[in-house]
C-alpha cells in the first residue's frame, strides 16, 4: 500500500500488532515488518517502532535484526525489548534487572521537554512486563523517565531522533499510552491518513479477491468473532456463496446452541446449520489430560466434522473454502510470527489448519484484528448489541475450563509444589503484612498456564484466605485495589506462582485434594450449571456489559472424585492482550457463591484475582 505509515519492527512481542493496532486507531496507518528487514523497506516511512519480545538482548539465539535501520534518518521509538536493544547497540548495558516489574507500576518524567511527553501527567500509570533492564545508557542518551525500580525507564537522544521506554504505551493500563503515541506520530510530521471505514472496505476488498469464484464455509460458534465474520462474508459474497456451521461440540454454556440459533434467525441469517457433534468430540477428548493435546484433539475433530458435513451436503470441495473467525492474539498465542514465542495452541492453527492454509484453502478476514476493532465493525454492518457484546467463547468452548489429572502429581510437580508453598509460607504478602484480616496463605497443587514477559508459564496457584463465616463461608476485603497490589506482589516475586486467589467457601468438614478427573459430560454439566449463574447474575446486574469475559473453572481439587471446587475469573480487557481482574461488588458476588456452594457437587469457590500478565484470561 503506497501510503505514508509507520512501521513496527516485530521481535516476537505478544504486544507488536497491538501497537500498529493502536497508530491506526490514532488515525496513522501502520505496518509490521521483520526486524531483518532491508532498508529499501522504509519507503514512505515517517517513523519506526521497535516492539518488545520474548529474548534477552544479551543472548546468543535473539532475533536477527538488520543495524543499518539504525543508519536511517527517520525517528524510532524503542518499547521494552526495543528500549534494551537501542541501548546495546548505542553501546549502553543490559543486565538483569534486581527486581522485575510484571503489571502496573507509576512512572515520573524527569525531563519535561522530551517530545514524547507534551501534556502527560507525572507521574503516570504504566504497564511494564520485563526482567531486563537498562543499567547503562546508550552514547547520547539521556534519561527522561523512572520508576520506582526502573532508573532508565525512559530514554532519548534528541540529535539522533531516537526515543525508547522500557514501558508498553501501547495496552489500555498505560492510560497516557496513546498521547505518547500521538506524540511521536507529531515528532515524525506524520499526517491522519486511516480510519474505521477504510478498515471495513479493505476487508471486503480482501474477501472477494481471496474467495475469487469460490464457496465459503464458515465455523460459526456464536461468538463475537464467528458472527462478525458471517456478516461481513454475507456482505462481501452474498448469503448464496456461504453457508455457516455451527457444531454443537458438547462443550457449549447452559443453552447455548438454541440460544445462538434463535438470534440469528432473528438477524434474517437463514444460511446456517446446527450439526449436534457431542459424541465425537467427547470421544476425541476422553482420557486426555495435557492441555495442548486436549486443544489440539479438539481443532483436529473440527476438521473432521467439517469434512463429515462437506459430504453429508454434497458439497463440491472444489468449489468451497473454509473460512474462521480467527483473531491477530490467536495466532500471535499460537507462536504464529517468526520471532514470537507459543503460549497456547489455538484451534484455529492445529495441524489440519494449516495444511488447508498452506494450498490457500482458508479464508480469515478478522486475522490481523483485535476485539474491540471486531465489535466496532459489527456495528458498522448493523448487528446487534445481543450479538456483538456477547463475551469471547472460543471454539472448544467449556473443555479448556475443565482442568484434567490422573490424580497424581509427578516427581517434577511435586518439587515445584513445594518450592511453591515454601515461597507462600515466607512471603510478606505486601498491604496485609502484619495484619490479622489475613487468616491463610497457601498453594493449590493444580498447575495453570500464564504468560510472563512472551514466555508462557506453567505455575501453581496462591490462595489467600480472609477471616472466617458462618457454614464454611469466608469474607473478603472490600477494597479490591489491596487485593490487587497483593496479586502483583505475590506474582512479581515468586518463581514458581503465577496467580492469586481468594478463597471465599469451602464445604465444612471436607479437606479438598486432587482427584482424577477429565473432560466428560458428567463434569461439563456441573460446570454449566455453576457458569450460568454467574452468568444470569451478571445479565441481571447490568455487569455483563462492564466485563470484558467471564470464565468458570472446574478444578479436580475436591473431597471425592464427583465433586468439584469451581473459580470465578471475570475479567475487564480491551485488547486481549491485557487484562486486569473484574472488581465486583460484594451484593453481585455473594449471592453468585452462595448459589454455587448450595450444589451437593461444589466443595469450594475461589475468585481469581490476577490481572494479565502475569495469568492468562484461562487456566489451560
């Protein structure tokens, strides 16, 4: 696209399409580009980016980057790995850094005249995720910006027009994220030159050119994804070149299929069917307790069931796609750009995903967005509230909320469990040192994924317990802001914990232990029934509009092998890519405990108190 832009070099960064996402959202067109680059790249560049990234500057395998960009007279800014990298190659020091910073921290400029900073605040919240830090800086640099652990939070070289922050401007909890932002498109004279409807036309543009004379099947789950992308394939082709499938998996909420068919109907969607898949994909799933085989057997069995449907329909595969409501923090999770690094498997790019992707069989319009641009352009094409705002459901819906074990944690669990409960036991849990309103600090012996500086983490998980209630009820501090400093500081200084929770009931008289238990319908249903109440509770409280998703996780962590401890993780997100715990209040959550410990099958109810990072939005 022949258009003046700024670039973003990506280094692996969970974080690198989020910031092209946000100069556009800005009105600046943006592009990714390889850290190898040429130079002859650069063409119409007015500014350049250098995303953070998963390796250390100072490691032998980091990703190959092209210095001659360096030697170009266009403005660049560092972020995080970026800022470390433009310090090394300036001839500064990286080391790591005496004391991480993973989550919020505040940062004060120090010098106000930096281009970067015209009307920020300071000091000003910021977002950090490192262990690396800047301990020298580069040759002309100077530093403009600190924080409380960070010295050379923030550096500039003003004759060399080369800026970088060890911060992330471009996530929603760095609050002044985008005036920087729009401050360094001002540095580079970049003019406005993008906005939502030329996003729209561009997609349509897409659809047509990719499905050329073709057919498309779409996998239609019923989420905000799937939906957006029937209508804009609907809008791009017609609704007699697609066909949606929605594959009842056995893995959907309390009503879902029905509820998802209805709303669509009442859309005047008609090119749509509801295949009832449950046996299979139970099958597929049965006896499977590593959590990237379970998601994997899962997206395999789509392609089954997808091939199941083609010839039940007599449909011509040479005249029919396929086509998924994939989003840019699904692949980027997957380890799907060069550098980057896996933090889940996502169904969308299993095995038989990609052989269809490698002969140009799939079709993703949604594939370089983020949710909040997504829902924007489902207004744009009309859908409803019902269907936009609906919380992410992803394709293996309910079987990734079920965590899986034979029941016995092996001779590598077991050490780490108990380096975990020694750093628990001798940990100060910062606001609540010394105080008696914490009754107990513990470990749960359940591992759970998280993502910690673009490595994924696989840890176990803090229980912090208030003062007791009557019938096995446990209270909980009303000011969720202690809560969360005590999340990050748990998290940001441990090694083997990678999440908070609160305890808030346990049945009297059972002492909970790990069980055996997998994926079946048996657990499905307990979860489903425990799921819709928080999720009725949420609708009736108007809360359901103020998060982001909701998810409920069954742990095999119980009294007996048929019961269940259950955790409520709602969260608020903008992008995904981060999130920080919902703070609900005590006259919505109560009630939803309550009902939930009244089950006979519920011996416990947690509430995940961790923001991301450290934790993903899921256990698995």
């Amino acid at each position: 696209m022949n258009r003046e832009k700024i670039v973003v070099l990506d280094f692996g960064s969970q974080y690198a399409h989020l910031i092209a996402k946000r100069f556009r959202m800005l009105g600046y067109y943006s592009e990714i580009a390889l850290p190898s680059a040429s130079v002859d790249t650069f063409e119409n560049t007015k500014g350049i980016v250098l995303s953070g990234g998963p390796s250390s500057v100072y490691e032998k395998d980091i990703p190959a980057f092209n210095e001659k960009i360096f030697g170009l007279d266009i403005p660049m800014l560092g972020l995080c790995y970026g800022h470390q990298l433009m310090a090394s190659c300036y001839g500064g020091t990286v080391e790591k850094a005496a004391t991480g910073e993973f989550g919020i921290a505040h940062f004060s400029v120090t010098n106000k005249d930096c281009p970067l900073f015209k009307g920020v605040e300071s000091p000003t919240q910021v977002w950090m995720s490192h262990q690396d830090a800047v301990t020298k800086a580069g040759g002309g640099f100077e530093i403009v910006g600190s924080t409380k652990d960070c010295t050379y939070a923030a550096l500039q070289n003003l004759s060399e027009k080369r800026f970088s922050l060890q911060f992330h401007c471009e996530v929603k909890d760095t609050p002044e994220g985008n005036r920087i932002f729009a401050n360094f498109a001002a540095f580079c004279g970049m003019k406005k030159n993008w906005d939502q409807s030329t996003v729209l036309n561009v997609i349509l543009d897409d659809i047509k050119t990719d499905a050329k004379d073709k057919n498309v099947l779409l996998f239609l789950s019923g989420g905000v994804d799937s939906t957006v992308t029937f209508a804009l394939l609907n809008k791009a082709l017609g609704q007699d070149r697609v066909l949606g499938l929605h594959i009842d998996n056995g893995f959907m909420r309390k009503n879902e299929s029905r509820t998802v068919a209805e709303q669509y109907r009442t859309f005047g969607f008609n090119n749509f069917i509801v295949e009832d898949a449950s046996a299979s994909f139970l099958k597929a799933i049965a006896g499977l307790t590593d959590p990237q085989k379970k998601r994997m057997s899962v997206g395999e069995n789509f392609i089954t069931v997808r091939n199941d449907v083609v010839a039940k329909q007599h449909l011509d595969e040479n005249e029919w796609m396929l086509a998924q409501g994939t989003l840019y923090p699904d692949i980027i999770e997957s380890g799907g750009t060069k550098n980057s690094k896996t933090i889940k498997t996502h169904h969308n790019r299993v095995a038989g995903i990609q052989a269809l992707i490698e002969k140009g069989l799939i079709i993703e319009p949604l594939r370089n967005l983020y949710k909040d641009e997504v829902r924007a352009i489902g207004r744009q094409l009309g859908l409803s509230d019902e269907l936009v705002m609906r919380h992410p459901f992803p394709g293996p819906g309910l079987s990734i909320n079920v965590l899986c074990t034979d029941g016995r944690m092996s001779g590598s669990d077991k050490a780490d469990y108990e380096k975990a409960r020694a750093e628990i036991a001798a940990m100060k849990i910062g606001p609540f040192d010394g105080s008696s309103v914490l009754k107990e600090q513990y470990i749960l012996p359940v591992r759970s994924v998280g993502v910690q500086g673009d490595f994924r983490t696989y840890r176990f998980p803090s229980v912090l317990s208030f003062a007791p209630l009557e019938d096995g009820f446990y209270a909980h501090p009303e000011d969720w802001n202690l809560i969360e400093e005590a999340s990050s500081h748990i998290t940001n200084n441990a090694q083997y914990i990678n999440r908070t929770l609160l305890r808030l009931y346990q049945k009297p008289g059972v002492k909970p232990a790990l069980q055996e238990g997998y994926c079946d319908k048996r657990r499905l249903d307990q979860l489903r029934e425990a799921d819709n109440i928080v999720l009725t509770k949420l609708h009736e409280t108007g809360w359901y509009n103020k998060i982001f998703q909701h998810l409920t996780i069954d742990l095999p962590y119980a009294g007996s092998p048929d019961h269940a401890s259950f955790v409520l993780r709602p969260v608020c997100s903008e992008d995904v890519m981060t999130a920080r715990f919902a703070h609900l209040p005590a006259d919505v959550l109560d009630p939803i405990v309550r009902q939930i410990a009244a089950f006979p099958f519920t011996d416990a109810v947690y509430y995940d108190a961790t923001n991301k990072p450290p934790a993903t939005f899921g256990w698995e």
